[in-house]
C-alpha cells in the first residue's frame, strides 16, 4: 500500500509479527526454480524504525529455525533413514574432504534451508590448514556462483526492503514467506562479505601460488557476479603493486579480460587504479603496472570523456618523471604508450597541452633513444591530428637520423623507420623530403644490413606515393648548390695558344735534364 504512511505500515508489521505459523513455506526443492526469483522486488525501499528493523530481525531467524526443522522431517521422509542417518555419521566423524562433500550436496539439494550449512563451510575454511582452506574456498566459490548468488542482481539487505508492499500481501502465509526469504538474503549478503575478506586475507598470504589462487577467485566472482563487486575489484587492483611480479602480471591479464566482458566498467575500473596511483608512499612498481593496465584499454569512439581523463593522468605522471631526470625509466614509455593510444579518441581541448609539448621535443633530443622515438611518434600524432605539423618537428626528426645508439637499439629500428614513413609520407614540402631522403641514403652507410633494407623499402614506398620524386633520384640537381668537377690543364700549341686536346702533364715530363730531376725547372712546359 505505497499510499499509507509510516506509522500505518509499522502497525500492521507489528501485527504480521505477532502471528505465529509453524507449516512449511519454502518449498523450492520440490522445483528446479532458483530461490532468488521470489525474493526478487523492483519496488524501492520503505524505511523503518530501528526498533521494527530489529523485531524483524528475530522474527526472521524464529521462522527459519521452525522453517529448517519441518525442512529436516519433509526430507527424512522421501529420503529415508538410512541415507539421513549416514549424512550424520559422515558430517560427525567423517574425513576433511567427506565432511566437505555431504555439506555441499546438502547446500546444493535446498539453499534456503542451508543457512547452518553455509556456516560450518566457512569455519571449517577459516579454523584448517591451508591446503585444506584452498580446497574449501575453491568448493565455497563454485557454491556462490552456481547456487547461492542471483544472476543479475544484488542481494539486498532488510533495510532495502519495500515494507509497504509486504503488508499489502494477502494471506499471512504469503507474508510469512516473503519475509523468510528477505531475511535469508540479508543473512547470505553478510556471509558473502565474510568470504570476501576471507579472499583477502589469502591474497596476502606469503606463498605465491595461494595469492595467485585468491586472485583467481576474486576475478571469477567479479566476471560472473554483481554482489561486492566493488570491494573484489579494489582488491584486484590493490593486487598491480604485489611484490610477487606474477601475481601483479596475472592481476594486470584479469583487469583486462573483466573489461572485455563488460565494457561499461571502464571508467570504474580506471578510476580505482588511478586512487591506487595517487596513493602515498606507493611504490614505482606498482605505478608501473597501474600504468600498463590503463595503456591497454580498447577505447571507442564514444569513450572521449575517458580518452581525456586518461591523456591528462598520463601527462601528469610524465611532467614528474621528466621533473625527476627520469628519462630511463620503463613507465616514461609506458605512458608515451598510453598517450598514444588515448588521444585519436580525445575529442576535448587539455588545458596547458604547449607546455607539455615543448617538454616532449626536449625529450627527443636529451632522452635514450627508445624514450625520443616514442616522443617523436606522439609528437607527429599530435600536430597531424591538429593539421599544424612544424618544422620543428621535422628538425628532431632529421637531426634524430644521425643518433648513433639507433644502430645498436635493433628493437627501437622498426618504430623509427614507422614514425620517419609517416612523416615523409604527409609532409607536403618537397623540398624538405628531398633533404631527408638524402639523410637517409647517407645512413645507410654506417648501419646494419636489415636496417638499410628497411630504409630502401621506405623510399621505394615514399616514391610510390610521390612520383614527382623520381625527377630527382634520375637526375642530377640543379646548380643552385654548390658543384665541384676536376681541374683541366691546357697546354699552348705551336701558335702559343692554349690547347685543349693535350693529355695533362704526368709527373716528371717535359724536363730538359736528362737525368729527369726537373733542373731548374725551366723545361717544364
């Protein structure tokens, strides 16, 4: 009845309270339909009073106590005897691993009536050894994925709960019904929060393989379930700056894998790895991974929004790092990575964007070499994009053909021959082409053979592009520049006049001396 007041509802709970019911209401075994399809509710919630909310409270656990005992004698009568009667002999005195087995038949068989059962999961999971504890957690997730948790939805709490609707159900059976399975679901939302930390406290256990199987379970959780969804993927992210690199790497792969199955977390995700990257006293190495993990996201043409935030962090932790003198450091590459990646989607002006600029061009000059081919190909994504390349650029770019480590940073070589194509491809002034293909053929001299293969395979391509190029590789330049040719040495003839046909003077000819040391140099013609 949304229409009546609060104090109408809290009578007619108190009413609905003081009824006793001791027959069976759940009786969900008897179908193959889940537990959380009746328990489903739409409506928004109707605040109580505190003093209601703990009323309910009792009156919920009465109910499934009765509710459990009337379950026990419905399924001793079908089941027979002699099956309830090994059940307890084996949850009594039978092995770890039996004992485990009957509670989760037990659990998957009825979980509304499995409340105690759940229980004795998780303490048997929290009071073993470990070995025993992995194995137990492993049954106690596959339990919480394919038989506690709903599909699509969160569990609800009994303060979210619509309790107006309640009261406006006919029959007190109903009503006693309903608010079994609401309290059920606000018992099983509190143990599914223990599990939860129980998760992390495994994740920091000191033996790589037990972390790595908590992160494992963390991420199946999150990819299947909505319940806790925010405090699994806090932990998940927290796990970036583990000390064990392959729990950080396999934290990095699950991160990713999470968001290609559900796109629309993008933005959640990247903003609980930048809190992470802004915390206090955190190390490089997990800024590090925190780094790689946002340069991989596969953006879209509707993610500008994202695309800009990332570009601003990315430029933000690089001004410190080039402030730091930095330039070696493997995260500079990874956010030149990130920044290449974002900005085609950006579609918003990045206030002080010059500034960080004229810091990207001094790192192509100063920085190794990886750190300025990168710069360099950020640089030519930029202008391009803003139809302003300068000439600037094509001075980096030109005196970068010459850097001497670039012969022996063969990993490197492939990017810078990308970046120089790309350049040579749009620059529209021929002249300047003109002077890089001539840097480039002089290269070529002093490099490695699968360098100057690349290098002849992108002119070829350059003159593919631009026939009118071919006209200069033909023929020789114009005498603009300067030309230097030999020296032609003309004798005179019998006239005195100078000849032109006369071979040039060897040394030691047109000597009169016989001896042919030149004398006093009066022979010579």
């Amino acid at each position: 009845v949304p229409s009546e007041d609060s104090d109408v509802v809290t009578r007619r709970l108190r009413a609905l309270l003081a009824q006793k019911y001791d027959k069976l209401l759940a009786a969900d075994f008897d179908t193959d339909e889940a537990w959380f399809v009746k328990s489903a509710s739409s409506e928004p919630a109707f605040p109580v009073s505190a003093e209601v909310l703990t009323h309910l409270q009792e009156v919920g656990a009465d109910l499934m106590k009765t509710e459990e005992e009337l379950y026990l004698h419905v399924r001793e009568k079908r089941k027979g005897r002699s099956d309830i009667k090994w059940l307890k002999n084996v949850l009594g005195s039978g092995t770890h691993s039996d004992k485990m087995a009957a509670l989760t038949l037990l659990i998957q068989e009825s979980p509304l009536h499995s409340l105690s059962h759940i229980d004795k999961l998780v303490v048997m999971a929290a009071k073993g050894k470990k070995r025993g504890n992995v194995s137990i957690v492993d049954t106690l997730k596959e339990l919480w994925i394919n038989s506690l948790l709903p599909e699509e939805r969160k569990l609800k709490s009994l303060k979210q709960r619509p309790w107006n609707c309640l009261v406006g159900l006919k029959g007190s059976c109903s009503q006693h019904e309903t608010l079994l399975r609401w309290w059920f679901e606000d018992q099983l939302k509190t143990k599914y929060a223990l599990f939860v930390g129980m998760l992390k406290a495994l994740s920091h256990d000191p033996v790589a393989d037990i972390k790595l199987k908590a992160v494992g379970h963390m991420f199946d959780l999150l990819y299947r379930k909505p319940e806790q969804e925010q405090a699994l993927l806090s932990q998940l992210v927290n796990k970036l700056g583990d000390t064990n690199r392959k729990v950080a790497s396999m934290a990095t792969v699950f991160l990713l894998k999470l968001l290609n199955h559900h796109v629309n977390m993008k933005g959640v995700v990247s903003r609980e790895i930048e809190l992470m990257l802004h915390r206090p006293n955190i190390s490089q190495k997990a800024q590090y991974y925190g780094i790689c993990c946002l340069n991989q996201f596969v953006l879209e043409k509707d993610d500008s929004a994202l695309a800009t935030k990332l570009i601003k962090l990315y430029l933000l932790f690089f001004k410190v790092f080039v402030g730091r003198k930095d330039l070696d450091s493997k995260i500079i590459a990874a956010l030149l990575t990130g920044v290449n990646r974002a900005f085609p989607f950006s579609k918003e002006e990045i206030e002080g964007f010059e500034e960080h600029l004229r810091v990207l061009f001094r790192v192509v000059h100063v920085g190794p070499t990886a750190t300025g081919i990168r710069s360099l190909a950020l640089l030519h994504q930029i202008m391009e994009s803003r139809q302003s390349v300068s000439g600037r650029y094509y001075q980096a770019l030109y005196s970068k053909l010459l850097d001497p480590s670039l012969r022996h940073n063969v990993h490197q070589q492939a990017m810078f021959l990308s970046v120089l194509f790309k350049s040579l491809k749009s620059d529209p002034v021929i002249s300047r082409v003109k002077a890089l293909m001539k840097r480039i053929l002089q290269i070529c001299c002093c490099h490695s053979p699968n360098f100057v293969a690349g290098c002849l395979i992108l002119l070829s391509e350059v003159l593919r592009l631009k026939p009118v190029l071919w006209s200069y590789v033909l023929h020789s330049e114009s005498s603009d520049e300067e030309h230097f040719s030999d020296v032609v040495v003309m004798e005179p003839d019998d006239r005195g006049s100078l000849s032109h046909n006369d071979p040039p003077i060897k040394d030691g000819e047109g000597c009169d001396d016989e001896d042919g040391d030149g004398g006093d140099g009066d022979g010579v013609r």
